[in-house]
C-alpha cells in the first residue's frame, strides 16, 4: 500500500470550557514516524484521538491522503491503533486476536490465514499462533497488539504510549522492534508518549506539545540542540539554566566569557547548558565553584557544582578517575556543543 500524509490544519478542541487542543497545525509526511511528546493533560492523545476519528474537532480539519476525514466515522478511515492497554481478547488465542479485524470484514478464510501468517512473521510471533494470550509476556502481548492493526493494512498507523506497561529494558527492545517494522513496511505513523527518550530513539520528527499547543517541532537532533523554549530545553533531555548576557559573539556569564555564535538580538540572555558540555579543572578560566557530589553509575559519571550562578550538573561518559573529590575547589567551563542561548 502506498504511504500517505496526514495533515491537522487548524484543529481546535473544546470539551466544555476547558481548551484541549488550540489551534494546531501539523503535516505527517508519508511513510513517516511522528511522536507526540508532552506532560500528560497537554493534549496529544487527544489529537490522536481525532486522527483516529474517536474524537471530532471543534474546529479545523483533517486529511489523510489529501481527502479530507473530518467528518468521517472511524471505521472509515483506514486507521488502526495500538492501545496502551493492549485491548486484546483475553479468551482467544494468538491467531483469533489478531485475525479479528479480518473476520469482523467477512474476509475469506485463506485470506484471513495468509495475511495473519504474513504479520505473525513481520512481528516475531512465529510458532505462538495457538498461545493463549493470557499467558504470554508483555512484550509478546504488545506484539500480538501491532500484529492486529498492522494486518489490517491501514493507511495510518496510530500508539498511544504503547512501551508504558513494560520495564525500562523490555521498552527499549520493542520500540526498536516498532521502529524497524515501521521503516520496512512504510507506514505513516503517529505515535505518542510522555518518554523523551523513547521519542527521540524512534522519531523521524518529534512535536513537543504544552497544554494544548504545539511548543516546537523537529528532528530529535533540533530539538536537543536548538530548543526554542526554556519547556523544550527543559523537557528534551536535561539542562542546566544560567542568566548571562551576549554580545559580539561573546557570553558573559558572572565574568566568565566565552566564545558563542548564535543568530540572537544581543542583551541579557538565558543560557541553556547540557550536562555534558560542563566540565571541571582544578585551575585556569571559568566559574569558581565547589564539587558538591560525584557519582559513578557504570556507563556514566555524574557530578554537581555548586557555583556563583547556582548548582550546575555535569556529566561524564564511563568513569572519571581524574575528577577532583567531592568539596574541592573547581573552575567550572562550558563546551560550546552543549550551549544555548535562549531570549529572555
């Protein structure tokens, strides 16, 4: 099947007086994997919703494929959705739930079997058709869910926060399972969660939304690099926030300067700092702090510095024998890779 776009134009939605979703605008290119990442109340499960035609905007429009859907019933959409909860038959097997749709349809009998047995092996359930699902895993399960809308061959493929029930190292197995399966089938997808990381690992374009608008949209690599709001900064990953002033290709931050290019109207500025770009020496330029706390996690060493400008929070890759101990007198620099600044 051929991949189509989406598009929100518009879409407003009101549930009495409370604004749910103001005036969003947004294009799913086709083929293409879109996350909807915010807080949760922020509005993105109800803009999949009124993608999936379980909602109806108050205003605006909706178009998949260039035909406008807004007014049409779900089951006319040629849209399926992966539920948070799974929503699989508890008394059917692994087959029966994943052919439900098909047979719901009418559809011949070795139609039905061909094409259960085609996604069985898209989702690595391959000798599990017979499996009551009460008793497979939750990774399993989440796959028998995929396995039941991808069989049906939508047009658009919705999940709302799909990975929530399963623990941190089963999540990261099966979104790059999604993510793989996504790519090689082409589908155009819409996909929500309040997990960054998981948007960023998965996303060819991610939607940072702040009740009920859209914040900023863009590749992962943007958004974590260039955010355009102290709630992007903040959200997307970690930061730290330091007042300072620009001017002339130069930060000034408490009579720390350092050389910073930036398409920004000079003047006093937040700085956006990564973790990663905080780095610590015993001497030389830089804000004078005190080593409050070292950390070694195993795959990264964690640090914090207690400065003029507040507590600043570092990070280093694997261990970091060379870093002075806790409540030594450091000098405190900046990498500009991992720096921002943001108008006040």
């Amino acid at each position: 099947m051929k991949a189509v776009s989406v598009q929100l134009e518009g879409i407003v939605k009101r549930f009495g007086k409370v604004m749910a979703v103001e005036r969003a605008d947004l294009e799913l290119p086709a083929g293409a994997l879109v996350t909807l990442l915010g807080p949760s109340g922020c509005g993105k499960t109800t803009i999949l919703r009124m993608v999936a035609g379980l909602e109806r905007p108050s205003e605006g429009r909706i178009l998949i494929g260039g035909e406008d859907v807004t007014r049409l019933p779900a089951y006319l959409r040629d849209v399926t959705m992966v539920f948070q909860s799974y929503a699989l038959f508890p008394h059917l097997n692994v087959f029966e739930n994943i052919a439900y749709g098909l047979k719901v349809q009418r559809r011949p009998q070795a139609e039905v079997r061909e094409r259960v047995t085609e996604v069985v092996g898209q989702v690595g359930l391959g000798g599990l058709e017979q499996r009551p699902v009460a008793v497979l895993s939750g990774g399993q399960q989440q796959r028998v869910a995929l396995a039941r809308s991808l069989v049906m061959q939508p047009r658009v493929l919705l999940f709302d926060e799909p990975l929530s029930n399963l623990d941190a190292k089963l999540r990261k197995h099966v979104r790059e399972e999604i993510r793989d399966i996504q790519q090689q089938l082409g589908i155009t997808t819409l996909y929500v969660t309040h997990d960054q990381e998981e948007a960023m690992a998965i996303s060819d374009l991610v939607v940072v939304m702040s009740k009920g608008k859209i914040e900023q949209k863009g590749d992962p690599r943007t958004l974590y690099t260039q955010p355009q709001s102290r709630f992007v900064a903040d959200f997307i990953g970690s930061a730290n926030f330091v007042e300072g002033s620009y001017a002339g290709g130069e930060v000034n931050v408490a009579g720390y300067r350092f050389p910073h290019r930036q398409e920004i109207a000079p003047g006093n500025v937040t700085v956006m700092v990564r973790p990663e770009a905080v780095t610590v020496s015993s001497n030389g330029a830089g804000l004078e702090g005190i080593l409050h706390s070292v950390a070694f996690l195993g795959s990264r060493t964690e640090f914090s510095v207690d400065t003029a400008v507040g507590r600043l929070e570092g990070v280093i890759a694997g261990d970091a024998p060379d870093l002075p101990s806790k409540g030594a007198a450091v000098r405190v620099r900046f990498a500009p890779q991992g720096v921002y600044l943001l108008a006040r």
